[in-house]
C-alpha cells in the first residue's frame, strides 16, 4: 500500500515538532532553575511517535512513557499545554502536577504515561479489552521501552492481551539502553520482538529511524487488531542521542556510537526523500519550519508567562 | 427479606450489579467456571456470560492492571485477588496507577474499579493467605479501604463500592464470610463510603473494631454486661480510608475509656492513626489511657494455633476491664 502525501507530510511535521520541541528543554536545562524537577527526552527516536500515530485514527489510544513527548505532540496534544506542564505551572495538562513524567492528555486519547518502567501493558491491555467489549474499531497503543520487556508485567500483559485476542499494538523502542546497560548486557535474546513467539502474536523488527517504515508496520498491526486478530509486538531499533535524563553524563555512551546513530537521523532521511519525490517544495519546507520554530518559541512564552499552582492545589481531586 | 452469609450476600451485591449495569465487568482467577476460591462469583458466569466474568491467568498485576485500563476507559471493573497477601504482586499497580490517576489528571481520569480480596485469619491457613496488612492500602492516599463486618452492611457497601468514581478496596474477611446468616433483603440496599456505625450503644467504654473483629468485640460487650454490669459501646468503622472519626470521637468523649481491636499487626497498625486522632480530638475526656488489642508484630505464625495470634474474645475481655479498673 502506498502511503498517501498527507501521511508523510503529517509525518514530517510531527518529526520536526518534536525535534524543535526538545532542543528547546536542552537548552532550557541550561538554564539554572528555568525548569524545576527532571528532563527525559526522545531525541533521535522521533520516527517511532511520529510514524505510529500517523497510522492511528482519533478514537485510538496511546499509554505512554517517561520518554513521552515525541509520542503525545504526534497524537495531537497541545504544545503549550506540554511545554507549560513540564515547567510544572499551572496551566499545564495536569496543573503542574505531573511534570514531564505523567503527562495525561485525555482529549486526544492519551490518557496515561507511566514512568513506572512496565506499568503500562497490563493498562493498555483493560483499555483495549473495553474498546472490544464495546465493539468498537479501535486500538490501544503501548509505548515500551527495551528495559521495561524485562519486567514481569510487561509479560503478564502480552499473554493476557494475546490470549483474548485483544486490541492492543506493543509498541518496543529498543533505544539500546536501558539506564546505563546495553541492551547485550540486559537481554540474550538478539531481538525483543523474538519474544511474541512465546505468546503466539507475531512480533517483528523495523528500522525505527525510518518514519515510513514505522508507519506501515504499524499500519499493519492495527489492521490485524481491529480485525479481531490481536495484538503484535514491534520492536523499533532506534538510538537514544542523550542520556537516560539530561542530567546524565553519558560515561558510557561511546562517542563514535552516538555519531554512527546520528548519521541515520529520521529527519533528513524522511525530508530529503519528500523533496526528492517533489513531495514538498523547499518554500513550504521552509514554512513548515518556521511554523514548528514559532509554535515551540509561543509554548515557552505560555509556559514562561503562566503562574505556578497554589500549594493548596495540590490537595485538590484526591477523591471525588 | 432471607437470611444469607456474607458470601451469599457479596454474590448477591454482584449479581444485582451485573444486572443493572453492563459496565460491570467481574475478573480474577478462577471467578469464572470455578466460582471464585470462596464462591463469591458462583453462578455470575452462567448469568452474565463469558464476556463479563473473566476467568484470568495467574497474572496479579495483569490483573490490576488490566482492571485500571478498564476503568479509564467507561466500564467498572471488580476484580478478585484470591488472598489479599497476593495483591503484593500487584501492589505497584495499585499505588502508582490506581491511586494517582485521578489526582494526577484533575478527575478527568477517575478510576471506578473495586478490588475484593478476602483477608484476616480464621481459617487456619499460611501465611498470606491469612494476613490483615490493609493499613499498605489506608496509607495510600487516593484509595478507599472497605471492610464490612457482616452480610448486611458487605452486600450493602460492595454495590456503593462498585458505584464509586473511585477505586476501592474491598477486603472481606473470611472469618465472616460463613460463619453466620443475617437478614439481607432483596431490594437495593448501599451503605455511604467513609462513615463508621454505632453496632452497639453504651456509655462506660468504647470498643473500636472493624471487619472480624466486630463480633468478638460485640461479644466481650455482652459478658461485660453481664459479668460486670459495665455498658460498652461497639463502634464498627466499615471503612478505614478515608476515616471516620466522628463516631469514635464522640464516644470517646462520652465514656473516657477506648480499647482498639485490630487482627493487624501492632507497629504503625490502623490502631495508631486512631489512638492518635483520639488524643488529638478528645484527650481532655479520657480517664485511663487507651489500649489496643492486636496481631503481633511477626508474620502470621502456627497456623494450626491461629487462636493464640489472633485477637479474640477473652483477650479483649481482659483489656477492657483493665482500662475500666483504671483510676485516673
């Protein structure tokens, strides 16, 4: 199936959001106390948010991660709103409450990031059996990492998801590290996706530097769900530019590594494959841009401008 | 009106909410074809379908979370955990998710699950399959804690539980659950999350129990009637997250002496949040200081001797009446 221009210029755009988005908080971790709290980024593994979310439709969910904003701008979730959280104030997505790490943007169905490395399976796995239940034509993401495939949840949910056939697309970016352990020193399996087999779902392994390559696999997966047939577990092989947060030194991270995955950024490859196919013209390439430049330079301004939450608001909406 | 036991009333509360509302989905090990290891969940399978009561894997946290996913997303989970020393396996589901979902996104994602889990001794098993550890949960802000004491209130406060925007758990204690019958009636019946219940009014001592300890307590109220003319009073709490300390407090006030009876453990057990709100709340009334009858601080030990570990009439017979012959 070819993929349609609006797809890959949607691609694009999400890539580009992201990419911007991101290099702003680096240089705003410079900044002395400009963001309180901690700073986990996606940079380098744009392709795997960008390309599945162009393979969703609105009424399909997403449970995220603590590298979650590369997922979430591409689903749709407000850039100021995002921006204005990870400063904690308190027009933020969840009024300064959850910080980078629990961004929850229900409107666009995206209603739960987890930093609790595993947690998110077994949710995905009841909020897609609901989509069954109802008999709806929808699926649940699950964002992974390759660390949290070690955890025994993230097994619990494969086989509950596998044995009742449910809705559900296991998404992996194996980044190859998980803290500071390679992924060799963690896993002997040479893939995560090997380990569908155990399940019986099929699982596959895809470039996830290749933004069109992520949106078809992911096409695929959520045609085989909402057929009915199951959940597929994708293993994204991507690179982790910066450390586990920003305030990583990245020791052991070797620096021709870090250059060789630089090399393979999803962006120019995407980019220069548009224009090459006269997909998109240098004009509105350059539009686009600054169009992302001025959204992301507007999401600072809101963050920066917006008041924190009163301390009494943190007292707020235990219960009903 | 019949007279059921609590597990016939708890399967009762299922029913008539499975009935009443297709969002009520019932999961667990063996809830299904089995019935669930009590037979709480007999026969809702048969009724509902294989749709609505699922017969899980042995998989704790998928459980939980699956029960959350389910909760974000319109319908109202109850799932069972067998024994509540199992819910360990699924207590970061529990903690991270289940508590936090709402807090985190300003109630637009509340989480209306139940988790039922039998608990506390009387039935001479290991270990955790015979533990009182609900203060993990009580101590988890965004959770309610549930504990009926007999048929009537569990049916009673298990349809509210299910009703709730937010998540419950639901511990039964298995001592009750056959050990007698009680008039439940048929038509719908709740009981308000959150509030406690005078179980016997009295004006000489305060007895603080909940869950199994309700009826030993209300026992050692009757001999100290008897034996020594002494009028206590049985304040059962129904629900230990959020407290209700309005009712113990006014009693406290009234008869200056208060003995707390919990099967949990003694250290940071529910008994010290209540002793604590009672000095806070009433300590100018008191005329001896307070005493608690507990499980010790050591895992469920000899099975076989459960009586000697856990609380039971005669050892809160002999702390009243010391907290009684006290002289201020």
């Amino acid at each position: 199936m070819p993929i349609p221009k609006a797809k890959k210029l949607e691609m694009l755009r999400s890539l580009l959001l992201a990419r911007r988005f991101e290099e702003a908080l680096t240089e705003l971790c410079q900044i002395e106390g400009k963001i309180p709290g901690m700073m986990i980024l996606c940079t380098g593994q744009e392709a795997v948010g960008a390309g599945v979310c162009a393979a969703l439709q609105p009424q399909d969910a997403i449970i995220s991660n603590h590298r979650s904003h590369s997922h979430l701008l591409a689903k749709g979730a407000d850039p100021k709103a995002l921006m204005a959280e990870i400063f904690g104030k308190r027009t933020g997505c969840n009024k300064g409450k959850s910080g980078t790490l629990h961004l929850a943007v229900p409107e666009v169905n995206a209603p739960c990031t987890t930093t609790v490395v595993g947690g998110g399976p077994p949710i995905a796995v009841g909020r897609a059996f609901a989509q069954q239940y109802r008999q709806e034509k929808a699926v649940t993401v699950c964002f992974i990492g390759d660390g949290a495939t070690n955890e025994g949840s993230f097994h619990e949910a494969l086989n509950l998801a596998s044995l009742w056939a449910l809705p559900v697309i296991f998404v992996c970016e194996n980044n190859l590290y998980a803290g500071a352990q390679r992924f060799e020193e963690h896993t002997r399996a040479p893939n995560i996706a090997d380990r569908a087999a155990g399940y019986a779902m099929p699982g596959v392994v895809v470039d996830g530097n290749d933004a069109l390559a992520v949106y078809t696999s992911a096409s695929e997966a959520r045609a085989r769900a909402v057929a009915g047939e199951g959940p597929t577990l994708i293993e994204y092989k991507t690179y982790r530019w910066r450390g586990h947060g920003e305030s990583d030194l990245q020791l052991y991270q070797p620096k021709e590594e870090i250059a060789a995955w630089q090399a393979t950024c999803p962006i120019p490859k995407l980019r220069a494959e548009m224009l090459a196919q006269g997909l998109i013209g240098a004009e509105a390439l350059q539009a686009m841009e600054s169009d992302i430049a001025a959204i992301v330079q507007e999401a600072i301004r809101f963050a920066e401008e917006s008041p924190y939450p009163e301390p009494h608001e943190a007292l707020e909406d235990v219960f009903a | 009106m019949s007279k059921l036991t609590m597990v016939q009333a708890l399967n009762l509360a299922l029913r008539q909410e499975m009935a009443k509302d297709d969002r009520v989905i019932v999961l667990g090990e063996d809830v299904g074809r089995d019935g669930g290891v009590f037979r709480v969940t007999e026969g809702l399978i048969d009724e509902f379908g294989e749709e609505r009561v699922l017969d899980t894997p042995l998989a704790e946290a998928g459980i939980v979370g699956m029960s959350i996913g389910m909760a974000v997303n319109g319908l109202r989970p109850v799932c069972e955990i067998q024994f509540s020393g199992f819910t360990y396996q699924a207590f970061h589901q529990i903690e991270s998710h289940a508590a936090r979902m709402r807090w985190r996104t300003q109630g637009r994602l509340p989480v209306p699950m139940v988790l039922r889990a039998p608990y506390g001794g009387g039935v001479r098993a290991l270990e955790h399959h015979s533990e009182s550890r609900e203060v993990y949960y009580a101590h988890t802000p965004g959770l309610k804690m549930v504990i009926p004491s007999g048929p009537r209130n569990a049916r009673a406060l298990l349809v509210s539980a299910i009703r709730d925007p937010d998540p419950v758990i639901f511990y039964e204690p298995k001592a009750v659950y056959r050990a007698y019958r009680e008039e439940v009636p048929e038509e719908e019946e709740t009981l308000p999350l959150g509030r406690s219940q005078v179980a016997r009014e009295g004006g000489d001592i305060t007895l603080i129990a909940y869950g199994a300890m309700v009826r030993p307590a209300l026992e050692a109220a009757q001999r100290l009637e008897e034996e020594n003319g002494v009028q206590a009073e049985v304040i059962d709490l129904l629900t230990l997250a959020p407290l209700d300390d309005s009712l113990f407090t006014a009693s406290a006030r009234k008869t200056g002496r208060v003995l707390v009876v919990h099967e949990a453990p003694r250290s940071f057990g529910p008994g010290a949040e209540i002793v604590t709100r009672l000095v806070e709340q009433s300590f100018y009334h008191l005329e001896a200081p307070i005493r608690r009858v507990t499980g010790y601080d050591i895992v469920i030990p000899l099975f076989a001797r459960e009586k000697s570990y856990l609380p039971h009439t005669q050892r809160i017979l002999k702390a009243a009446r010391e907290v009684l012959e006290t002289v201020a």
